[in-house]
C-alpha cells in the first residue's frame, strides 16, 4: 500500500471518529428527551424573567441575574432577562454549551425552538452574529402592548412523544433563515488567531 492509500485510510477514520463522536453530542442535544426537557424549563423561567425586569446597567449582576437561567441535563445552560427602555420591552436569551463551544447549526436549531416554545413569530428574533461560537444570543423586543399579549402566553411544554417529525419539518424554514443570520458576518470565516 502506498502513502497516498494510507493517508485515504487515516482520513477516512478521522472523519468517521469526528461523526461517530461529535454526533452523540448533537443527537441527545436534540433527541426528544432533551426538548422536552428544554421547553419544561423554558416554561419556569420565562414567568421569572419577566417578573423581575432589569432596568438599568446595574440591575446585571450576579445576584439579579440568579434565577433566571438553567442548565439542561445534556450541558445546555439559557439565560433570560427582560429589560425596558424607551417604551419597548426587550427580552434577552443567552444559549452555551458546557463543552464551550455551541454550533451555528445548534445554535439556529434551538432558536427556532425558543420561538416556538414561547409561541412568537421567529421573524422577531434578533441573533447577533457572535466572535465566538460560546455564546449565542437570542433577543426580541416588544411594544408595551405586545409586551402584555406575550407574557399572557404559556410556554408550550413538549412531552417526547410531541417531538415528531412534522414538528421538526415545521421548524426547518425559521431554523434556516435562523443560521443564514449568524452566517452574515465574513470575519466569522477568518482564522480568530
């Protein structure tokens, strides 16, 4: 065998390993279990964000902001504020990942997810395209008015068996248009170094 076939064969191998591992990661971040789970705890703390505004610069602190997130059982943590300025109420999500790193495509997944957990038109949403792939922010802004239809709105709860496939289809397109978002910014291609 030739250098070439052996350089073929370790590539090969590589690319199996990245698929064999990196998938277990992705596939129970978004089995049934797991969104199920999500939109449980989407569901506690939506209520506490919203009762408990920030409205200046000093209200983020560490102790205002205990709370108002949580982390999953496969190392997803959210974060959620609620601010008010100019008569508009902005809300604020803040997705990571234990491992440090959240993929775009994770990232947009569980965007579309958000949207239709907390039933708003995905349109709403507002991702800044990040440095980094630690944190991904989710932000969505209402007027007052709105702002009071939204908080009237119970999150939606998904037992596993709710997470079909026709659901996942549904949230294909926001999903799509989710990462074309934080697909945006050229510097993302550069080398960060």
């Amino acid at each position: 065998m030739n250098i070439a076939g052996i350089l073929i064969i370790c590539l090969v191998t590589l690319i199996a390993l990245a698929v064999l591992f990196g998938g277990r990661k992705y596939g129970k971040l978004l089995s049934p279990e797991h969104i199920s789970e999500f939109s449980d705890k989407l569901s506690r703390i939506k209520p506490l964000a919203i009762a408990s505004p920030l409205r200046t610069d000093e209200d983020y602190s560490e102790e205002n902001l205990e709370g108002k997130g949580f982390r999953t059982s496969q190392g997803l943590t959210l974060a959620y504020t609620v601010g008010f300025q100019y008569g508009h109420c902005f809300h604020h999500i803040s997705l990571s990942h234990e491992s440090g790193v959240l993929a775009f495509s994770a990232a947009a997944t569980f965007a579309s997810w958000i949207a239709y957990l907390l039933q708003i038109d995905p349109a709403k949403l507002k991702i800044p395209v990040p440095k980094t792939q630690s944190i991904i922010y989710v932000n969505f802004d209402f007027t007052e008015d709105e702002n009071r239809a939204y908080e009237a709105k119970n999150v939606i709860v998904l037992k596993p068996a709710e997470v079909t496939q026709e659901l996942w289809q549904q949230l294909s397109e926001p999903r799509a248009a989710i990462l074309e978002q934080l697909r945006i910014d050229p510097h993302l291609r550069e080398d960060p170094r």
